[in-house]
C-alpha cells in the first residue's frame, strides 16, 4: 500500500520539555517511552509520549525557550484561533468511547485545568482545553457518531469545495488518490527547486544535502543504540 496507513508521531517545539512530560504524563495519564538527545541536531532533545501505537513528540532546543510567543501569530490560542500557516493549530487525541472522554474530562479538572464541552460535530464529538506554552488540545471520539472514514461524501461540504477552488474533477481525484506502483530501481533525489516545498536548511547545505547519496545520509545521521543501554 503506497500511503500512510496510521499517525507514527507528532513532533511539537518546546522550551520546557519537563513540563510537556509532566502535563501529558499527570494530567492525560500518558507513558514517556523515550527521551534522548535528538539525532543529528546538535543540543536538541527528543521526548515521546505513548499514544496507542503511534506518539506526541517534543523536541527542545535551547533557543526555543528564547522566541516570542504572540498568540494569534506563533499559537492560535483556541481551536478556532489563527496562527502562521504550517504552525501547529490545535492537537486532537483520540478516545474510544464518550463515556472515556468524559472520565478524562474528570481527571484534566481534577488537575485544575479547565475543559469545554462535549461539542458534537456529527462525525465526531470533542472536548477542548489548553496545554502547556499555549498548545490547543483536543480529545474526539467517534463513539455515537457518523462514520467520518465512511468515504460516501457525506461530511464534504460543495460550498466550501467551491470556495477553495477546487474543481469537480479535482475533487474526484481527491477523494480517489492515484495508486503507484514502486519503480524496480530507487528514484534519484531531485535536484534543488525553489518552486517546491523544501526544509529549511540554508541553500548550499541543502543543495550539499540534496547531492549526497541516501546510503550516506543513512549512516551519517542515524544511531540505533538505546541511551538506556
């Protein structure tokens, strides 16, 4: 199957990375299952936090805790809140069952934390609260609902289609993603393009980057040793 089949991990920037921990940890009753120095950034730590089979991430690098926050620009501040496009707008877990997500609505107040809701949105229902350094979090669950991966179109709304510009023919493919089928031999790395989206290294170490054979990078970059060990 060539396309993501699940969530592995969600990384979000800290500046405090005990605290991160120490809320998900006490306050939603999720395990650290790793926490090392993070490969191939210098002074970066990586921390995850357990979440089913897949993971929160953090990752903290000194010079996080020295930026500005300005709500509205850096953290949308609510679910409904603006924030610079590609930033982390708000982060939804999942819960199983209503009556799960309601029992951990208990446990967020019990911790002093305010939560609102149950909404009910049809395909699913939430509840909302903050997290530390102004994260937006969210527990949904489908328990009750309209199977949102029913995939018969109901929760597509043409208005808005129409408003993104997308077109019917767009909308087809879409809905219904190309398959592919993997080449015999590897596809080369493409060379540097400004029209596409590209990592934010300076220019001449990503083009220096981008001209380095994967097997390269492979061994340069990775470290399999459990820092535990």
């Amino acid at each position: 199957m060539n396309q993501p089949n699940a969530l592995h991990h969600i990384a979000i920037s800290t500046g405090d990375i005990k605290k991160q921990i120490e809320f998900f940890s006490d306050v939603l009753g999720m395990e650290l299952i790793a926490l090392y120095w993070m490969h191939g950034a210098e002074g970066a730590w990586h921390g995850f936090m357990k979440l089913g089979e897949a993971a929160v991430a953090f990752v903290f690098i000194p010079e996080n805790a020295k930026l500005e926050t300005k709500i509205g620009v850096t953290h949308p501040g609510n679910g409904a809140g603006t924030s610079v496009p590609g930033t982390l707008q708000h982060l939804s877990l999942n819960v199983d069952t209503m009556a799960d997500m309601l029992a951990l609505r208990d446990r967020i107040r019990s911790r002093g934390i305010p939560v609102m809701g149950p909404v009910h949105h049809g395909f699913c229902s939430s509840i909302y609260f903050a997290g530390p350094e102004n994260l937006t979090l969210e527990l949904s669950t489908n328990d009750g609902a309209n199977d949102l991966l029913d995939h018969d179109g109901t929760w597509i709304d043409k208005e808005v289609v129409k408003l993104a510009g997308i077109s019917d023919e767009e909308l087809e493919r879409y809905r219904n993603p190309a398959a592919y089928e993997a080449p015999a031999a590897p596809v080369p790395q493409p060379a540097y393009d400004a029209s596409k989206p590209q990592m934010g290294y300076p220019i001449d170490m990503l083009q220096q980057m981008l001209s380095t054979p994967d097997e390269v990078i492979t061994e340069m970059v990775s470290d399999t040793t459990p820092p535990g060990k």
